[in-house]
C-alpha cells in the first residue's frame, strides 16, 4: 500500500466521501479479467450474465 492510498482511506472515513478507487469499478475489472482468462483456458466463448453475476450455459 502506498501513503497516497493510506491517506485517502482514511480521509473517506473521517468525510464518509467515496474512495478514489470505489470497490465497484474494483469489481468490474477483476472480473473482466477473471472472465478472459475463463474463457482463454477453456477455449470458448463465455456467456455471462451481468445481473445475476454468472456464467450461463452455451
């Protein structure tokens, strides 16, 4: 962790404010990634659904 994230941590707490690093965008793009290897490991296309959060069946 670095001083400029410790900071803003704890300047959200003290404010309520949203992070700079919001844990929703962190989310989309672990699991975009997570979603390409996914599919590059079992050498197909994906179907996912983006409401219920889950692979579906081709």
């Amino acid at each position: 962790m670095t001083l400029d994230h410790v900071k803003n941590f704890l300047d959200c707490v003290r404010s309520r404010k949203l992070p700079n690093g919001d844990v929703l965008i962190g989310h989309r793009s672990a699991q975009a990634s997570h979603l390409g290897n996914i599919a590059y490991l079992e050498r197909r296309r994906l179907n996912f659904d983006t409401t219920r959060e889950e692979l579906l069946p081709l």
